[in-house]
C-alpha cells in the first residue's frame, strides 16, 4: 500500500507569493490533517478535512487554507508569504477523522523557504 | 489551554543504554495519546495508547499509559545507533484536536 505522498519536496518562495502543497492520502484514507513544523514551534496542528469538509483548524492565520477533493487528496495554500513561513510542513491521513482513534500516517512533508 | 510536555529535550546515551522517554499532558477530551519517531522526515508511527496500565510493546520499545497522573512513558531497552531520532508525543482529544509536545532528541553514540 502506498504512504502519504507530498509534492513538491522543496519549494522556495519570496516574501508576498503564495504557495499550493499538495497531499494525497494512503487509499481508503478519508481524513487529512496538515501541520507546520519549526525548530523552535515543534509540531502545530493547521487543520483537518475529512470527506472534503473542514472539521478543525487549529490558530493560524486566514492566509493559511486548504480544500479536500472528492478522492480525499488534498491542498494547503499559503498566500502572501513572510520569512517567518519557513518550514517544513507534514500532512498525515487516518481512516476516520482525528477526533477517532485511528493513527495518524505522516507524509515526509514540503520544506518551504521564504526568502 | 491544552498542553504536552515532553522531557528530557534531549538525551545522549551509549549504545545498550535503556533510556525512559517521558510525556505529560493536560487536554480537554482525551480521547488516545500517540508516540511518533521522526528520525528525517516522515513521523512514522509507534504506538498508540488508549486505556491506563496496558503496557503496548513493539521488540526493544514500549509504551505505557497513566490517565490518572495524565502521563505516559517510552522505555527503549538495549538502544542502538538506530534509535537516534526524534521522539515525539501527540494527544488527541474527542473533539479533533491534536496537541504535539516539542519532541525528544535521542542521540544514542556508538
């Protein structure tokens, strides 16, 4: 069965673009939920979409959003980028929604530079 | 506010060494409490832990959960260079939310 795959793998961006990631969730999977990881932040919950609706969001800013399509892939788009953007971001699908207690299945995420 | 705190940060042990992962939390809800290892990239999954007392076993790795004390351990026993990593300690509540701790740096040295 194949994982959580994220595209692209690496992404560089200047301050006021906006940037789409993608995720496509292990086959079956209906719940994807994205995260941003930072050296001194850790692991923050974005938000979580379960049969294409969003289900929780967690405190980032409007400029942070995301959609699920009808196959549960997935897209985070982040618009008018800061500096302080800079991270890796994970994505990680379940069978049920994150509020159940399936586990969480990571991808091995986008490293966006914001220069 | 929700909460998970994990300790030490990080921890340099000596191959064959048993370390004792440690993780607290305080979350509205909870609903499972998970332990992730991230060595590059991906957080692969280790265990997830439902029920106090039930100790989850994977070869040299284990896992147990308090709900009373609202804690959990990692024991990994006979460490090798591989377990260097990343630990990480996540606690989902009933209501979808899904707090990570700021991880633990294994270094295990040859």
């Amino acid at each position: 069965k194949a994982g959580v795959t994220q595209t692209p793998r690496y992404l560089i961006k200047t301050r006021g673009q906006q940037v789409t990631l993608s995720c496509s969730p292990i086959s079956g999977h209906r719940s994807v939920s994205w995260y941003q990881q930072t050296p001194g932040q850790g692991l923050q919950f974005l938000f979580e979409y379960f049969s294409e609706t969003q289900r929780n969001k967690g405190n980032f800013p409007g400029r942070f959003s995301g959609r699920q399509f009808s196959n549960s892939r997935s897209e985070m788009n982040v618009s008018t980028l800061e500096l302080g953007d800079s991270a890796l971001y994970l994505c990680a699908s379940s069978f049920g929604p994150l509020g159940s207690n399936s586990p969480l299945h990571f991808g091995n995420g986008t490293r966006l530079t914001v220069t | 506010e929700d909460k998970v705190v994990q300790s030490p940060l990080s921890l340099v042990v000596h191959e064959g060494d048993t370390v004792t992962l440690n993780c607290s939390y305080e979350v509205t809800n909870f609903r499972s409490l998970l332990w992730y290892k991230q060595e590059k990239k991906a957080p692969t999954f280790l265990f997830m832990l439902t029920s106090s007392g039930i100790e989850k076993k994977s070869g040299r790795l284990s896992s147990i959960l308090d709900k009373k004390e609202l804690f959990s351990i990692l024991n990994i026993t006979a460490t090798q260079t591989g377990d260097s990593a990343i630990y990480l300690c996540a606690v989902k509540g009933s209501q979808g939310n899904l707090i990570f701790g700021k991880g633990t740096k294994l270094s295990v040295k040859p």
